[in-house]
C-alpha cells in the first residue's frame, strides 16, 4: 500500500510540475490513477498507434451520432 501511495504523489507531484505549480483537482487525481490503471493492465500490450487510430474513430462516431443523419 505504501509504494501505491508513493506512485500516487509522484503522479501528483509530475502533473503539477507539468502545470506550472497547480495542485491537481479531485478530477485530475481520479484522471490520473485511471490512466495508471490501465497503463498497467492489459492496454500496456496494444501499441500506441493502434490506441491512436481507436480513439480517432471513436471520436469520429461519437460525432456521426450527435450530427445525425
């Protein structure tokens, strides 16, 4: 649990040096423990190219959704 605690602060501490010295929000620290998560998991297997082009496309269909026909 301590080291979880420890990566948990480096994240902190990483964005807010990233961002000029802002503290992270609740949000920001639900975002990044998220994001470790699934670095982690089985998303650290698919290339990040692959992880791009699904992202485009789900953007593109969540757009074609809210235009309409």
């Amino acid at each position: 649990m301590a080291s979880d605690d420890s990566a948990r602060s480096a994240d902190d501490a990483g964005w807010s040096q990233l961002h000029g010295g802002v503290q992270p929000s609740p949000v920001v620290r639900g975002w990044l423990r998220m994001v470790r998560v699934l670095s982690s998991g089985p998303v650290a297997r698919i290339p990040p190219d692959v992880l791009s082009v699904a992202g485009v496309l789900a953007l593109a269909a969540a757009w074609a959704a809210v235009a309409g026909p």
